[in-house]
C-alpha cells in the first residue's frame, strides 16, 4: 500500500507538508502544491479515511432508516437525503426496517458501533431513552418524534381540510374519507382534517379504513362500493389507497370523474402513469428531505436547531380525478 | 468513552477475555461469559469497529451506484442488496449517479479511500482500466460489464421475443415496437429481440423510439398515434414507456385491449396501480439484486465467481392490456 511517507520520499518533502496539501491548512508553497500533487495522482495514493475517522471520532456517514424503499413515498426521499448529504460531503447509509422493533434497534446498535455523524428517521419504534442514549444526532422527517430532536412534516392537517373543502365546491354531495390506520401520526392528522371540514359545514359523511398498501386498498373498495351506494367524493388518507379505489370504481363502470371525485394524498409519482390522473396533495417529499438533511448536518456541525417542529406546506394539485 | 479496558477492569478479567468475548473466539467459561455480557450492557460499551475495520482493512460496506432510485426499477432492487448485505453483516452505501461520469467517479473515488469492500454498479460510465484500478471486488448488474468483472443481467432479448410472439399469437395483425434509447444493452436486446421475432414470421411491423421516461413516452406517444393508424398491438422498451402509451391512447378513446393490445417489460409495481392492470414481461428485479449481492460477498469474501456472466429468466405476467 502507498502510505504518505512513501509520497513525501517520492516528493522530496517532509511528512507534515504532505498532510498540509491533504488537508488544505497550513502554507505550501506552489511549486510543491504541484509536485506533491503530481507525485499523489502517479502513486495514486488516497489518504486513509478511516484512520482519519477514528482520530477525529467521525465517519462523515448519515443513516437513514426507512419503512421500506420500495414504498413509493420513499424513493424521493433517499434521493434527497442522498444530494444533500453528498454535496456537503456526508454518504447515506440505507436501511430498511420494515418498522420491525427488532431491525431498527439493530441498525441503531450499527450505527452507535460505527460513529455515524447523524441520523434521519422516519419511523420510531423505541422508546425515546433509547433514540436520547444513542447521543447521535438524530432528525424525524414524516413522524413527529419527542422533544428531543427536531422533526420535519408536511401540513397533513390542513392539507387534508383543503382537500375535503375542495370536494365540497365541486359539488361533492355525499362524501367520504378513508383513512389510513389509526395511531400513525400522519393518518391520524388527516383524518381529523376531514372530520373538521365536513362537521364546519355540517355535512353528513362516511369513513372507510384501508392500510396504506394497493391490494388492501383494493379489496376494501370491493367492500365499500358493495355497502354504499352513491358515494360521490372520496378524500383518501394516501395515494395507493385512491389508486385502489380509483382501480376498483373503474372495473365497475363508475365514471370519474363524473360520478365519483377522488382525492389521494403524498403526490407520488404514479399519480401520473395512472388515467385519469390522481388528484392529489402533494407533499413537498424533495424539499422534506432536503429541510431535514440540511437540519442534521448543521446538529452535526454543532449548531443548535432553532425549532423543533419544521412544517412544511402540502398543497393540491388538481388532475383528472376531479371536475 | 468506555474502553475495553475499563470493561474488563469492572468484570475483573483480562482485555484478551474481554476480546474474545467480543469476537467470539477462543474458550471463555461460562460464567466469565455471562459476567463480561453484563458488564458490557451495564457501560453500554460498543465495541470500536472503526479501529477493526482499520485494522482489518475492512469496513463491511458495499457501495450501491445507481441512475437514480426514483426511477420505478431501482428502489426493489436496493431493497434486495440491503436485505441480503444486512443478513451477511454489511451495510450499503446508496449513491445516485444520474448516469453522470463525473459523479460516478466521485463516488468511485470515495469508495476507493473509504475501503468499501466491493461495489455493485448499474451504471458503467467510465473506462474499464478505471474500474480493474480500484482493486475492489464489482459486480455489475443490468449492465453487461467487460470480463474483468461478473453481470447479472434478465433474459432481455428472449423476453422481448417471447411478448412479441405473444400478441401476435393474440391476434394482433399491425404490430409496433417503441425502443428505449439506442447503445443501452437491455433496450438494445429488447430491440432485437422483437425484430426476430417479427421476422421469423414474416410479419410487416413498425418501430418507434422513447426515453425509459413518463413525460417522452406521452409525447412520443401523441405523435405515434397522429401518424399512425390502425396499430393494434405494441410491444414497449419498459413499462413507462408502455405506461404513457396507454395513457395516450385511453385519452383517445382507443379501447384496450380490444382494439390496441399493449405488453411493457420490467414488471414494475406501478404496472398494478394502472386500470386496466399493464401486462408486462416482468425481470426477477429482487432476485437479480439477491444474487448480484450474494456473488459479491462471495467475492469479497475470497471466493472466485464460476461465470461471468449471470443470466436470469424474464417471464410475462398477463394482465389486463392484453386479451
């Protein structure tokens, strides 16, 4: 292996001059910037970055522990967790947990083992002594966490209000919400949001249930289409569970959006490939990623958050699912 | 910080005892076990990886280069590296290339000074003296490298033949194939692959050209329909492509599948989300991500590949876009 004594031979210079132009600090002449240099590329020699990770306890790495990357909310997430971290030379380590207790406190113990400078989490099954004894930084995005460390959401409240509110201008007469499971955080935010508009407008109203996952959406559209009838506005708690819904009143001749209105929620990619397309309120998913990656390197960095609830606006994009 | 030292200054054993408790070799009595576990627990002591991983000069990291994981065919494939790295003790290092050269090196080069201990690479971009350079164990997947390193790659070209046999077995008489992008290898065995199969029946046929992308496949998708007419069957690159054909033709009125029956290739979740349901030669994408990650421990681990070249078998799921 190239060491950097063997560049500083090959250089002619001292060890310590070597380091300097490594480490950009210090004066180097630029005569021996450029040799030093040149002998670095021809030796292809690379500073040893662990060995400069254990003297300086860190690893310049940032965990992201996700649900699942194959869930369409995810996907751009990661992406800009990954850009941000990137451009300020940090790299994304990725985990998949599943929101299985047992995995996610095996990639805790990782990364507690490993130094990581931070984490972003986006699901929280320990109690919050275990997130606090870490003594990593740590930023939630998508999941209000304790007053320990900051976390970054969407307005899934008044997104969800204006939705619903947006159903009843178009003329929505007996509407309906299907929310995602109780006791999530976000599901729980819009279906109170729902709650809120119609009982303001003293609207009568039915709630389905459905997991946030396509063929339980379907199935339980099977279900609603069976028991109610002349439904014609529905606001769902995500974008897979109106896809589903949206599926299911196709196959039975329903038309939308002149029969049937439909709103999902997240803005997911797919709200395109779909006809007609899927309106939606979009999450800011990019600028979430981004707010809560920022956010963790400042902590890194030594800086205290200013807030520790960063809310970020969801707004509607109107498609085909409504008139 | 609580060293090793200290824990076995409080279990009232020696550092070795310790260590080898840690590492799990050599012979410690029961009790020793048991009291050293304790202790362990009770300091909350982690041991130092960083200073094994220098030690070893190995980091148990596998670094994961791909276009972009918000691209439909990336996020099932790193879920399957990371399921597979995490059950063999690894974790993965997600990097987005945007098929950009120069981001690619740059991940290279970190990957070079960091130790990963291999790469799985989607992407190809730079020479191959580059990659042989690295003296890190690649695996390539979707992408046919050169010798110096293993591919996992789906059956492209048979995939492609047996979807256009199959529409012309369905009856389809005016058949058509929209390419991915030229000099790709998967859209170019696609490519080939239909025309064969279109030739061996002497079947006259026509071909259009789209990016693996939603917002070209509509526009390519316009003007296809504008120019031609009487199209009763298409056999599309992915399943994007055959996404926003659909899209298009829906929005015109064309009623699929009875008059324009459409097959795309990937097998990516959207294809379920869409009404009707797209049929589609669907790639083992987890799987191919199992393997590729399994043959790249295996090589990390000191073990030669038996092949080059690891082919996989595509296999047409049909849906609704077909009769």
């Amino acid at each position: 292996m190239v060491t950097i004594k063997k560049v500083a031979e090959e250089a002619g210079v001292s060890v310590a001059t070597v380091s300097r132009v490594i480490n950009q600090n210090g004066y180097v002449s630029e005569g021996t910037l450029k040799k030093v240099k040149s002998v670095i590329k021809e030796l292809n020699y690379t500073p040893n970055s662990i060995a400069r990770s254990l003297y300086h306890k860190t690893s310049n790495m940032i965990g992201l522990i996700i649900p699942d990357i194959t869930n369409p909310f995810f996907p751009e997430l990661a992406r800009a967790v990954e850009d941000i971290a990137m451009k300020c030379g940090y790299k994304v380590v990725l985990c998949n947990s599943d929101k299985d207790p047992e995995k996610e406190m095996n990639y805790l113990d990782l990364f507690k083992e490993r130094y990581v400078d931070g984490i972003i989490l986006t699901t929280q099954s320990q109690e919050s002594k275990v997130y606090s004894d870490l003594n990593v930084p740590i930023v939630a995005l998508d999941r209000i966490g304790d007053a320990s460390f900051p976390s970054v959401v969407s307005n899934n409240y008044h997104g969800a209000k204006k939705a619903t509110e947006l159903l009843m201008a178009k003329g929505v007469k007996n509407i309906a919400h299907i929310r995602g499971p109780k006791n999530i955080a976000p599901s729980d935010a819009r279906y109170h949001g729902f709650i809120d508009a119609v009982e303001e407008q003293r609207v009568n109203y039915t709630i389905g249930e459905a997991e946030f996952q396509l063929e339980d959406a379907e199935r339980q559209a099977e279900q609603f289409f069976d028991i109610h009838t002349g439904i014609d506005g529905i606001f769902c708690s995500n974008d897979t569970i109106a896809a589903g819904f949206l599926k299911v009143a196709l196959k039975r001749g329903i038309k939308v959006p002149e029969e049937l209105q439909i709103i999902g929620f997240d803005g997911s990619f797919f709200g395109e490939f779909i006809y007609p397309e899927l309106t939606t309120v979009s999450q800011p998913i990019y600028d979430m990623g981004a707010v809560a990656t920022r956010l963790l390197i400042k902590i890194i960095q030594g800086e205290k958050p200013e807030k520790y609830l960063y809310e970020m606006p969801a707004t509607i994009i109107e498609r085909g699912t409504t008139r």
